[in-house]
C-alpha cells in the first residue's frame, strides 16, 4: 500500500470511531469521560491530517553549491597581521 492509501484507510477508521463515539455519547450522555474520548478522537483526526500534509509535498533534498578554489597562491600580504594558528608566532619559539 501506498502512504496515501494508508492514510485514506485511517480516515475511514476514524470516521467510523466517530460515529461510534457519538452512539455512545446518545445512550450514555456527555459526561467527562465521553467528551475525552471524542477530544481524542478529534486529535486523531488532526494528526492524521497534518501527516498527509507532510507527506503531500516533501522537499528535495537540497546539494550546496560547489564553492570554487583557485589554483593560483593567495596573496601572502592578507595573513602579515596574523600569527600562524596552532604554530605561535613567527619571531617567537614554543616553550
């Protein structure tokens, strides 16, 4: 079965609770604990409509552009402010 087959036979699952729910609510009467079970089932519904929402238009998956690199050298004048990371600095030696 398909994801929209699934969805479509829980539609018809929780239509027919609902119309359970209600019988129930006629020969029992609207106590709490029948208007639980029918808040329930209301949520239910909601779920299963949010999940053929999502599953109605799933994104593609999306590739980052390539980012190129020159083959050239950088221009060395961009790093004379900077030490070397992880090297110290250039006219001091490591402890």
């Amino acid at each position: 079965m398909s994801v929209n087959d699934d969805l479509t036979a829980a539609d018809r699952c929780l239509d027919e609770l609902r119309r359970t729910v209600e019988r129930l609510e006629r020969q029992l009467g609207g106590g709490l604990d029948v208007r639980r079970v029918r808040t329930d089932t209301d949520h239910l519904r909601e779920s299963v409509a949010l999940l053929r929402a999502a599953s109605a238009a799933p994104a593609p998956p999306r590739r980052p552009e390539p980012v190129p690199v020159p083959e050239t050298p950088y221009d060395s004048s961009l790093w004379t402010d900077s030490d070397d990371e992880g090297l110290g600095a250039r006219d001091r030696h490591a402890p």
